[in-house]
C-alpha cells in the first residue's frame, strides 16, 4: 500500500503542478500534444498501480489484465468511432460514390459521381444528397454543369460549376468557375460569377474576371481587383485601373462608381498621376470624379492632394473645401 499510496501522490504532484502551468499561450496543434502527453503518463502510472494491485495473481494473468486496461482507451476510441458512424452525427457530411442516379435540387447526377450527403441522424443510411460531382454534364434548368454543392453552414446558398461559357442573366460567366447560387422557393437563382469575358456598360469597361453580383435590391454589384499586365484593366471615363468596384439598378443604370490605382501613368489637363501611387477615385453627388491621393502640376511641379474633373475628362481643377 506504500507503494500505492506513493504513486498516488505523485500523479497529484503532477497534474497540480502542470494544470498550474500557464499553457494558455500554446497553439493549438501545441496544446493538443501536451495533453496527450499528459494523459499518457498518468495512464502509465495508473496502469503501474493496477500492477503492483495485481501481484499476487500469477504472472500470465497479471500481464493479461494490465494489458488490456492499458490498452482499453483505444478499444474507446475505435468503438466510440464504430458506434458514431453507425449512428450518423446529424448535419454531419460525408462523401462517397452513387451507385446509382443521385439527384441534388432537382439536379440528376449520374451513377459513378461523387457525392456529399448530410447525416439525418438515427443511423447512417438515414443520409441527404447536398452535392454531386461529375465529369459528365448535367443540367440545371438551361445551365450546363458539372458539379452542384450546399454551402457549408448555409440551407439556401449554393455553389456550381459551369461545364462551359455561359450567359446568365446577360453576364457571361466563365468556365468551370464558381457560380453561386440561391434558393427562392423551389428554385436557384443566379447570384454570383466571374466575367469570361469583358462587358462594356456605357462608358465603363469590365474586363474578364471582373465579378458580378446580385444585390438584395435586384442591381448588380461589379468588382475588378489586382488588375495586371497580363490582364485587361478596368476602364471607366477614358482612365484605366487596377481596382474598380461599381453598383448598378436593374436596368444597368450606374448607381455608385469607384476605382484606387491607375493602371498606367495618365495625364489629365495639367495633371499627371503616377501609376505607382495609390490614388482613390470616386463620383461626386453632382457627377463629377474626385480624385484623391496625389497628382501633379506639369506646368508648375505644384503636388496636389485632390483634383476634380468632369466624367468626360474636361474642366480638371483643384478640389475646393466642400468637394468631394
């Protein structure tokens, strides 16, 4: 019992101590391992005191049962495991392959896609088709695609992949990009994508990979950002940039425009903007373009902080105090 009672007094001198221990500064994948390391020891030393009960029983017993409680939180574990996939965590995802027709949101996969189902709960065949995927094409409504997904943490926000170019609602989105998608009702709608191709509106150019979205208000949100020597650049009012982000009504009628960093040096009146500095540009309530973030007199090398001009370019001049 000395023993016993030593080993006892241990794993509390132990466990006082390290709980004591300010751990909380550790990551994650850290912490992780000094737990396990933790519960280790104590089990060795609770498994070494099961011993020392045991010795009066012969050698093969005493081995025997020690083993098998040494051993007993991995029998847990897979058990633990075994029983949660029989049972099946509702809301839990989990993959596999369609050995037959499997159909997403009124959308039919063939047999052989992949597929993600969300557990019902109550044992694992209780399962939901939530996403499919196939080399194959399918179609959504007029849309040709090959992959269909819920949104993680989400009932009515969906994700699809276009098997080619395609025009929703007048955009041409591009192919095998993201489409996300929405449930009304009983149907998806359009929501989200990326240009496969430019799209002039007005006297606003859009480049490719310029993304749309639709707004709660039935406008359009566009947005062109890093734009790069490989890439077109936005253009807008006779400029180019490297980041442009506009709203438009229904009827592609501009609501909101502005744009930071020209895409190469530009000289407008008897100002001269580095595309090496980040200006920012936006419009005004009367129409007008405020530029801000430094431009330069040609004429008298004076730097300014905010210049004015009219959408078409004309009238370039100092912003007064209540500009912009």
């Amino acid at each position: 019992m000395k023993a016993a009672r030593a080993i006892c007094l241990l794993v509390l001198t132990l466990t006082s101590g390290i709980c004591l221990a300010d751990v909380g500064g550790l990551g994650g994948a850290a912490e992780f391992v000094f737990y396990l390391l933790l519960f280790a020891v104590l089990w060795l030393l609770l498994t070494a005191l099961l011993v020392r009960i045991l010795r009066k029983l012969s050698f093969p017993k005493r081995f025997g049962l020690s083993f098998l409680f040494f051993v007993s939180p991995l029998f847990f574990l897979i058990g633990w495991s075994a029983l949660d996939q029989f049972l099946g965590t509702a809301g839990k995802r989990v993959d596999g392959v369609a050995l037959s027709p499997v159909v997403v949101e009124g959308v039919s996969f063939p047999a052989g896609s992949r597929v993600t189902y969300e557990q019902m709960g109550g044992g694992f065949w209780h399962a939901r088709p939530i996403g499919a995927k196939t080399h194959k094409t399918v179609m959504l409504g007029s849309l040709e695609i090959n992959e269909l997904e819920q949104v993680e943490g989400s009932a009515d926000e969906f994700y699809a992949v276009l098997a080619r170019v395609q025009t929703i609602e007048g955009w041409s989105c591009s192919e095998y990009s993201t489409v996300d998608m929405k449930m009304t009702g009983t149907q998806l709608r359009f929501e989200s994508c990326e240009l496969a191709a430019p799209k002039t509106i007005n006297n606003v150019t859009w480049p490719s990979l310029t993304t749309v979205t639709r707004k709660d208000d039935g406008g359009w949100a566009l947005s062109r950002s890093n734009g790069t020597e490989d890439h077109s650049p936005a253009q807008a009012f006779g400029m180019k940039f490297r980041v442009m982000d506009a709203t438009y009504s229904s009827a592609l009628v501009l609501t909101q425009w502005s744009a930071q960093a020209f895409f190469e040096d530009t000289t407008l009146g008897d100002y001269t903007f580095s595309s090496g500095r980040w200006n920012t540009l936006h419009l005004t309530d009367g129409g007008d373009i405020s530029i801000d973030g430094g431009a330069k007199n040609i004429k008298t090398g004076e730097e300014i902080d905010c210049v004015l001009i009219q959408s078409q370019g004309h009238q370039v001049a100092p912003c007064k105090p209540h500009d912009g």
